[in-house]
C-alpha cells in the first residue's frame, strides 16, 4: 500500500440549525486502505461520511480529491440502503452501471450475491441489501468508497462477510472509509481508526497505536477510557 | 436482465422514441397548420336538402305553371343536413332569429338561386317567370334585387343574380335595388309567422259569426207548402213551392230522395230515409236551408264510377274522395244552411262541393261503429264552410277538409272516429273550442303542409294522438290533451304553441320535424309519463325570448316568473323528476349539472334533445289542471261544459 | 458514460417502474371509462370530432391534472426518502439531467395515459357515421379528425404542464403526506383558484375588459380551455374569436412549465 492520500478534509466543521454537528475535523484516508470511523450515536458520524462523499458541503473548511481522475471519484452507501421496489437485483445494479460503466454481474459476484441476482430487492435480507449497497458503491470502481455502518443490524456471520468484501475492496487498491460500532472488526479489518466523539475526532491510528495511546490491553477497556460517554458501543459483536 | 439493461444502454430506444416524437410533431403540426375551414361544399340537388318549404299546394300550383321560387341551400357547420329554403325571405328571416347560431352553428356556405341566363321575368300577379332553371351561386358572390315586383306567396321576395349585369337588367325592368348580401341577410324581412295566425284568430271568429248571421234570415222564410196537405210528396212539395220560401215537412218517415233545385227552407222533425243507394239529399241552389229533419237510407259507395276530374292537380283526390253517397249533397251551391239535421250513415253525413258560404249548426252525425267501414261526418271539397255545435259519432272522419280554406269548425264534439278532424291541403282555418274523445288516429290532423290554419281551445282525451298540427305556421293554444298516448305530434313549422296543457299523456309533445322551428311556450306539461320527446335532429330550445314552458318537475330557484335552473324534458334524470324519487339529488350531482351546462351551449349536436332554459315557475293554467285532474273518469260524455273545467 | 446516457437510463426506469405497477394501467383505464362515458352520456359520440371535444373539455379539464398529479407527485420525494438522491450525487449525473429524466418518463407515461384512450376514441369515431335518412343530403361541415387531433395535442401539453406543477412538488415535499396535500393545493390552485381570482376580479372590475383574454393566458386550466374553443371549437371563423388570446395562452402555459421544472431542478439541487 502506497502512502498517497486521496481523500483528505481539513478542518471541516458543519453546523445544521444552528448546533454545530461537526467541529474542526480533519482526516485522510490513503489508497488502497480501510479507514473506519467508530463512535458512540450522535457523534457525527454520518455527517461527516457524507462531508467526506459531497454530498452535504461542510460550513467551514475544505473536502479535497487527490485521487486519480475518474467518472465517478466517490462511491457512496447511506446507512440501511434502500432501493426502488420492483426491480431486481441485477436490474438495480444495472441502473448504475449504465449511469456510468461496468457490469452489474461482476459486481454481484464481487459481493457475494451472484446467486440473488434475479431475486427482487423487497425479497432480499437485510444483509443481501447491505451487500447489494456496497456494490452500489463500488459501481464505476470509485478510487474511494464510503459506506456509512455496513455491519450493523447484521448477524456475525453477515457482518464478517461483509468486512471481508471491504478488505477484498482496499486489497484492490480502492482507500475504503466506514463507519461502524463494531471495535473487534475494526480492530481486524481497518488500517485505520478514528474515534469520534461528539462531532470530533478524538484521537486517530492503527489499531495497535491506539492500545499504545490509551495503555489499553483489550479493546473494552480501550473504549471506555476513550469515550466519555459509555454507550452505544460494541465490543464483541453485539448490537448496541 | 438483458431486457432492462439493453433499454437503458442501447441506443435503439432512444432513436425509437425521437422518431415517435418527430412523427407526433409533424402530424400535430399538420393537424394545426391545416385550414379547418378549406373545403367548402359543393349545393346538392335541391330535392336532397332539408327543408323550409311553402304549403304543397302552393308549390305545386307555381310548377303546373311554370313559376320559379328563389331557393337557397346553407350547409351549417355543426349540422350534417343540408338546409333548404325556398324564398329568400324565409331563409333571411331564419338565419336573423337569435337562438338560431345555438341550435346550428355557422353557415359554412350558402347558395342561392342564381337567375342569371333564365329570362327571369315578373308575371302580372307578381310571381317570377323563367324560361330555364336557375342554376346556383354562392351568396356571397350573388347580387340581389330588393324590393322589386317579384313575389312569392308570403312575402316580396328577393332575387338573386350571378352577375351584376343581370341583376341591374332585371332591376331596370321590374324595379328594385340592386344589392349585395351582406345588405340582404341583415334587412328587415316582412314574413308572416305564426303569431300573425294568432291575430287572425279573432277575425276568423267573426267572420264566422258573420256567416251564420248571413243565413239566418233562411229560417224566417214564410210557409208556402205542407208536405202532406199540400203535395204528396217531399220533392213534389219541393217542385211546387215558391222560391225563398219553406216547405214544411210534418213528422212522420218519407221514403225519397230529394233534389233541391231552388231557394227554399226545408223544415221539420221528419225523418227523410233514402232506398240505400247514393245521396239522398242533393241541394243544387244557393241559399237553401234544411232543418230538424234527421236522413238515413244513404248508399254506402264512397266513391262514384262514372266521376271524373276536371284537369287540375287535385283531380285524383277529388275522383277518390268527393263523390262519396251522403245524407246531403251541396254541388256548386252556396250559402246553404244545415240546421238541427241528425244524419245516420254507412259513409258521409254532408257533401260539399265548391260551395261558399255554407252554414251546418247542430248537425248530428252517426257514422259506422269501426272506422274503416265508414267515410266522413262532413266532407268539405274547396268549399269554406262554418261547422258548430254539432256531433260527430263513429264513422272514418268527423269533418274531412279539402282545399277548404277559411273554414271555421267549433263547439263540436267528435267521438270514436279515426280523426275528428282532418286537414288536407287547407289552410287559413280555425279550429275551436271543440272536444274530441278516443278517436283511433288523432283529434285533429293537419297534412300536406298547409300554412296559417289556428287550433285553439280544443280538449282532446283518450286518442291515439291529441293533435298532429302539420303545416306551417300553424297556431296551437290553449287546448287540452289529457290521458292520449301522445298530446301533440308537432310535426309542423314555424309554428307557435302556447297555452295548451298536457296532462296524463304518454308522451306529452313529441317533436317531428327534422327542422327546429317553432316556438313552445308557457305550456303546462303535468302528469305526463314523458311530457317530451324529439326525433333526429338538433337541439330544440323550448323557450322563447325568456319564456318557457311549465314542468311538473322541473325545479330551480324562483327568478321572477321562471326558475333558474334550466330542465330537459329529454335528459334521463330529468325527465323522470316527476314521477321517481331520488332524481333531484342525481340531477345535482357535479357530473349531471356539468353535462346540462355542455348541452346547452354547444349548437346541433344532439339527437333528439329539448331543452328549456327557463321553465316557468307557476303553472299557466292550474284552474284547467285541477278540473282535469277532479274529472278523472267523467268526461266521456264528450259535453263541452265549459262551466266545469273553468278555462 | 455521457449525460444523454444518463437521462436515458432516468427515463427508462421511470417507465418500466410504472409499466410494472398495476396502478397505472388502472389510470389509463379510469381516463378511458371517464371519457367514453362522459361521450356516450352526452351524445357527443354519435354526432362527431367536434362534439366529442365539446363533451370531453369539461371533465379532462379536471381529469388531466389529477392525472398528471398522481403521475408525478411523489417522483422525486419518494427517491429523496430513500436516500437515493444523495447517492445519485455520487454519480456524474447534475440535478437538471435527473429532472429531465425523471420528468420525461413519466411525461411518456402521461402521454400513453392520455393520448392513449383518445387515439382509441378518434378510431371509434371514424367509423362513425351520421344517421341520415338515405334521401337527405349531408355533409361532413365542419368536422374533421384534424380537429380532435388538435384537441388531443392540446391536452397533452396542459397535461405536461401540470406534470411538470406536480413534479415540482415533489422536490418540495419532504414527506410523502406533505407531497399529497402539497399537490391537492397545487392542483386546486391551478385548476380552480387562479380563474376564480380572475372571476372576482372581473366582477369587481380591476380587470379591464380587453385584459381578460390575456389575463386568461395566467391560469392553465382557462388557458387550455382557451385555446381549445379557439383552435378547436370555433377554428373556421373568423367572426367567432376572443376566446383566448392564443399566443398568451401558449406563453403562459410555456412559462408555468419553465418555472416549476426550475422549481423542480433547485428542489433538487438543494444540500439537505
């Protein structure tokens, strides 16, 4: 893995109704790796996903691509992804494929889902819509793809499945950004971590860089030193 | 999954659709860019065309003599039918009358006769003379000669040319100006409608009145001779008495046929019983009175063998109908008094042949029970006669009229015939304050398109049909037409019906003509099962200048006089607010009142619609409408009692 | 892949979502029962291309907006919901290819849904042929299937036009309750409200006379009315016109377009 940013924010802030939502965020994430984002609920970290995506334009502070030049720079998955009813799997894929490039079948198979291709997404599980969105995602082979908690709600067989999707992703060379609850996953998967809290990062690194920083032995205790708060986060796997 | 995602990749679809919006472009370009209005209708023969045409008689006399009427031919543009006209003068005052462009539309075109090249000429009473037939021009293109010589049977009339030149040469010969049409179809047209009928209706009274005071002075005769005492015999009384006196005739039965060759009165309650074979009583004189006695015995032909015409255009209904076997026979003789005379006949009670003047007063006619077995109460050929006070039982017709112009028929009663009264090729006649009940036909008919005849005050119940007014220019008012299958069949033109009311019909009024033409007003429409009905053709608007007509059910906010919600005999919701309950709130409905809106505003469109846009709020004669309805069963005495239906 | 692709990949799935719901067939068979009822319960059927117009006016009057309402009112709100905007961001499609897109499909949509039962009505009325008496002359006036074709084409722009209201709502709402009230209010303003500010106003006499057929132009529903009685009703005449001021009518019917697609694309354009 190379060391070039391709996506960095520089002190992004974003107000929404006057509360200030994010404050003073800055964050690169590098080709070919895994960021995760982890943090209680309410810490800001959809906004911020959707800063870092473009779809939402931060109030201070600058987004900014590094990556190469593509049709589509910025893949994107929305929590719990929905999809128009009435049309397959493939069928849906197909849509986006058509809006930029690719093959929905290749996509499918990517994520696992070669099977349900003709299945239609109201029949679909919840996972086989996580993976459906994830390739979403990676329609147009984005240089980066967000997705914004693409374990959560899934069983711990599912929710693997879907991480090792992410890793295949960034093995590739795609710098993958997420955010999720799940510390051991993260742990496992990410190159990266920050930790958010309250609309700001509180601290960013490796995994094995944060037990350093917070003389931590076991991810538990790492959380609970880390966040003020005590909730909302998971440690084995559990929904919070 | 090729499927969609070949639509959303490949580029046939997109080409596909362009090619379809390219297509729908030019064709509704095309569709915008045409000039609606191009193709303008070539005339169809005139006999094709529907049209407004004069009394049958008079054309009829005008072609045996070579006499031509300006035609015009107007194709409209929301009615299929061509329209035809014959006289300019009715076209004009037509096309002027306001709801007109409501019921039709515009005219796409109009021709007129085109008299240019015919040798057009003015005879002496007036009428255009040609030598070849007119041909056609459009109106816009023609030049007209107003106010020239020239006339047709109800108005000057106006005559059109191709040219300038010959409008100008007929111009200097015959007078007039020459003009063009848009001066003539906006000129103040004189042509007799039908509320000129109802001005005549007072002078036809008095013309009868005048009549029968004229024949009185028969019955003051003085006696000369007393059959019995003085002459054996009726005819030898007859032969041996003196001019302008009377003959008396004791009671008792007389087994003669009788000649009355001289002015004289006949009186008695006598009966005078013929052998069965032909007339038994033939009057030749002038001024001849008959009274009280009763004749029976008449043959039973109804037509002669050895009749023939004498070369007019009527010779076949005179050889068929007027040499019929009767209680009395009238040749060429006039101002003959038929008084108090009770006739009973296998065919026709009295004959009249070109008499004038003639008076029958309390006749009372028996005729066959079935109809078709009998022939006719009173049978007028060319000869206006004044019938009263008499009764007509069985038989075919009560009084059958032919060419009897200014006959004036009232107070009588009519029962059991196939029509009480029946109209051919008669015009300018009165029919009034007569009943007429069950007959198998109608009360009264009128055929062959006559013009100006007045039925008022007639009560006519238990029919087939109440009233068949044909005709142009007929007045029907004030008669009642209760418990028929239908009131009146208004086959008729330009014709006015006012004041009538219709009560407990099957149908109460059923429009015949294809032609909407006459004005219904401030009628009573109760009881009806259907007060109205119309045949092909556009909207009749059954309202004349603000005035309507009165429906049971028609209902709406009082708006001085009528209601403000306009009723359409025809609709069927409407037509059923009488009798069903429920329909006012289905007749509210938003759907309902908007396709009344449409209705009443797009011209000829609709089959067989009425519509009244200002009902009457009150009823025009609920005196008559009360008795009718008191009097359920009473009235089949068929006596006139004026008293009880307190008109 | 470039933005003609894009607009077609909207359009395709606007369509093939409707072609596969039920709902929709059974709008283009309620227009259809609308008119061929509303033809045979006032005759126009049998007497023609004009008289059928005349009867059809009134009710597609009201009928076109309500279509093109239920077509279009939940476009755009029901992809806002699901998110499905925000990832759309993601891809190099700009909101006014989305607007197009989506609007051209279902304008198709509204199109088959209109022009649909009219076709199969104006067939029906070529085969048509006036009762006539067979020794009575006629002619066909001045009816022609030029005419009902204009009528046709006149519908279908009022029909895109309040499709085009519709979808602006749409961008408007952020609900899909909001989206139905929001166009019941849009509809009524349209259909009802703008004539009765100009009933009002010509009774109380802000509006001068020879304002009114241009002040016409201003409200949709009188505009297509105009234009039909002119264009359709009354095109051979030159004595009967004022109906409509057609070329404000076409304006104004053109403006009302232009603004709610603006409307529609800044709807969308909007950071959430």
């Amino acid at each position: 893995m190379s060391d070039e940013h391709v996506l960095s924010a520089d002190d992004i802030s974003h107000s929404f109704g006057g509360v200030e939502v994010l404050e003073a965020i800055s964050l690169s994430v590098e080709r070919g790796s895994v960021t995760a984002l982890v943090g209680p609920n309410g810490s800001g970290k959809t906004t911020l996903l959707r800063v870092l995506a473009g779809i939402l334009s931060p109030t201070e502070g600058t987004v900014s691509y590094h990556g190469p030049e593509a049709e589509r720079e910025i893949g994107y998955m929305p929590q719990q992804p929905s999809f128009r009813p009435g049309f397959t799997a493939a069928e849906t894929l197909a849509f986006y494929t058509s809006l930029v490039d690719g093959d929905p079948e290749s996509l499918l198979d990517r994520v696992g889902l070669a099977q349900a291709r003709n299945r239609r997404v109201e029949a679909l599980s919840g996972g086989m819509r996580r993976l459906l969105g994830i390739a979403q995602a990676t329609v147009g082979d984005p240089p980066v793809t967000i997705l914004d908690e693409p374990g959560s709600g899934l069983d711990p067989g599912m929710r693997q499945q879907t991480f090792e999707v992410v890793a295949n992703l960034a093995s590739e060379g795609t710098a993958v950004l997420l955010s999720t609850h799940d510390m051991t996953l993260a742990a496992e998967f990410a190159d990266q971590i920050a930790l958010i809290e309250r609309g700001a990062v509180v601290e960013t690194g490796t995994p094995q860089q944060l037990l350093d920083t917070y003389e931590c032995e076991s991810l538990q205790t790492l959380f609970e030193t880390a966040f003020e708060t005590d909730t909302a986060v998971d440690v084995a796997g559990e929904t919070a | 999954m090729t499927g969609i995602r070949w639509l959303y990749e490949s580029d046939l679809p997109r080409r596909l659709l362009l090619a379809l919006a390219v297509l729908g472009v030019v064709v509704v370009a095309g569709a915008f860019l045409a000039d609606a209005g191009d193709a303008k209708p070539e005339p169809v023969p005139f006999e094709q065309a529907t049209t407004f045409s004069m009394p049958n008689e008079d054309r009829l006399a005008l072609e045996e003599r070579g006499l031509s009427v300006p035609r015009v031919e107007v194709f409209y543009s929301q009615y299929n039918y061509v329209v035809g006209y014959e006289g300019l003068a009715r076209a004009i005052d037509t096309l002027q009358r306001p709801q007109h462009d409501q019921q039709f539309g515009q005219p796409l075109a109009i021709y007129v006769s085109d008299y240019a090249g015919t040798d057009a000429s003015v005879t002496e009473d007036g009428y255009l003379a040609v030598e070849s037939d007119p041909g056609w021009v459009s109106a816009d293109e023609a030049w007209f000669v107003y106010n020239s010589s020239a006339r047709t049977t109800v108005s000057d009339t106006v005559v059109p040319f191709s040219t300038a030149a010959a409008a100008d040469s007929f111009a200097s010969r015959h007078g007039g100006e020459v003009v063009g049409w848009s001066t003539v179809k906006s000129a103040d047209i004189e042509i007799a409608d039908a509320t000129a009928v109802r001005e005549l209706v007072p002078e036809l009274r008095a013309s009868a009145d005048e009549r029968t005071a004229a024949v009185q002075g028969l019955l003051d005769r003085d006696v000369s001779t007393v059959v019995g005492e003085d002459a054996p015999t009726v005819q030898a009384a007859i032969d041996a008495a003196p001019a302008n006196s009377t003959v008396v005739v004791p009671n008792g039965t007389y087994s003669e046929h009788l000649v009355v060759d001289k002015p004289l009165t006949l009186r008695g309650s006598a009966t005078i019983r013929g052998n069965g074979t032909g007339t038994v009583v033939h009057v030749t004189s002038d001024r001849v009175a008959v009274a009280g006695l009763s004749v029976r015995g008449i043959g039973d032909q109804t037509q002669a063998d050895d009749a023939s015409g004498d070369g007019e255009w009527d010779d076949v209904i005179d050889v068929s109908y007027g040499h019929s076997d009767a209680g009395i026979r009238v040749s060429n003789a006039s101002e003959v008094y038929v008084r108090n005379v009770s006739i009973d006949t296998p065919t026709s009670g009295i004959l009249l042949r070109d008499s004038t003047g003639s008076v029958v007063d309390g006749l009372r006619v028996n005729g066959t029970e079935n109809p078709f077995d009998g022939f006719m109460g009173v049978l007028s050929i060319r000869s206006p006669v004044v019938v009263q006070n008499s009764t007509f039982d069985g038989g075919r017709d009560g009084i059958y009229l032919h060419r009897a112009h200014e006959t004036v028929v009232r107070n009588s009663t009519f029962r059991e015939n196939r029509f009480g009264v029946h109209f051919m090729y008669t015009s300018d006649t009165l029919i009034a304050d007569n009943v007429a009940r069950r007959q198998t036909a109608a009360g009264i008919t009128i055929m062959t398109s006559p013009a100006r005849n007045a039925l008022v005050g007639n009560d006519v119940r238990y029919t087939s049909d109440g009233l068949i007014p044909g005709g142009a220019r007929t007045y029907v008012a004030e008669n009642v037409l209760a418990y028929n299958e239908r009131g009146i069949m208004a086959g008729s033109r330009q014709s006015l019906y006012e004041h009538n009311v219709l009560y407990g019909n099957g149908v109460g009024m059923r429009a015949g003509s294809i032609l909407p033409s006459n004005v219904v007003r401030e009628n009573d429409f109760v009881a009806n099962e259907e007060h109205a009905k119309a045949g092909i053709g556009p909207l009749r608007i059954w309202t004349d200048d603000g005035t309507g007509n009165y429906w049971e059910g028609a209902y709406g906010d009082r708006s001085g006089d009528s209601l403000d919600r306009s009723y359409s005999p025809t609709n069927p919701t409407e037509k059923e607010l009488h009798r069903l309950d429920g329909t006012v709130t289905l007749a509210e409905s938003p759907a309902a009142r908007a396709l009344a809106e449409i209705r009443s505003t797009s011209p000829g469109l609709r089959r067989g619609s009425i519509v009244d846009v200002a009902p009457r709020a009150d009823a025009y004669a609920p005196e008559t409408i009360d008795a009718i309805a008191n009097h359920e069963e009473s009235d089949l005495s068929g006596t006139l009692s004026k008293g009880d239906e307190n008109e | 892949m470039s933005t003609r692709k894009a607009v077609q990949t909207l359009v395709v799935r606007e369509l093939v979502t409707l072609a596969r719901s039920r709902a929709y067939y059974g709008l283009i068979a309620g227009v259809f029962l609308v008119s061929v009822g509303v033809l045979f319960a006032g005759g126009g059927a049998e007497a023609g291309y004009v008289p059928a117009a005349v009867d059809l006016l009134l009710p597609f009057e009201l009928l076109v907006p309500a279509v093109a309402v239920a077509l279009g009112y939940r476009t755009v709100t029901d992809d806002a919901q699901r998110g499905e905007l925000d990832v759309l961001k993601t891809y190099p499609v700009p909101p006014w290819a989305y607007v197009l897109g989506v609007y051209a499909g279902r304008a198709l949509a509204l199109c088959a849904a209109l022009v649909g039962p009219l076709a199969l009505i104006g067939l029906y009325l070529s085969t048509q042929s006036p009762p006539d008496p067979a020794t009575l002359a006629t002619h066909q006036g001045i009816d022609s299937p030029a005419l009902f074709v204009r009528f046709g084409a006149l519908t279908l722009v009022y029909g895109l036009v309040t499709l085009a209201l519709a979808t602006a709502v749409s961008a408007l709402a952020w609900s899909r309750r909001t989206a139905i009230v929001l166009a019941v209010v849009a509809l009524t303003v349209v259909v009802a409200g703008i004539d009765l500010v100009l009933l009002r106003g010509f009774g109380t006499g802000w509006i001068a006379d020879q304002q009114l057929t241009t002040l016409l132009a201003a409200s949709p529903a009188s505009a297509y009315r105009g234009l039909v009685f002119e264009t359709v009703l009354y095109a051979a005449f030159d004595t009967e016109t004022g109906y409509a001021a057609p070329g404000a009518s076409a304006i104004g019917l053109f403006v009302w377009f232009a603004l709610t697609v603006g409307v529609t694309v800044a709807g969308v354009s909007r950071a959430n």
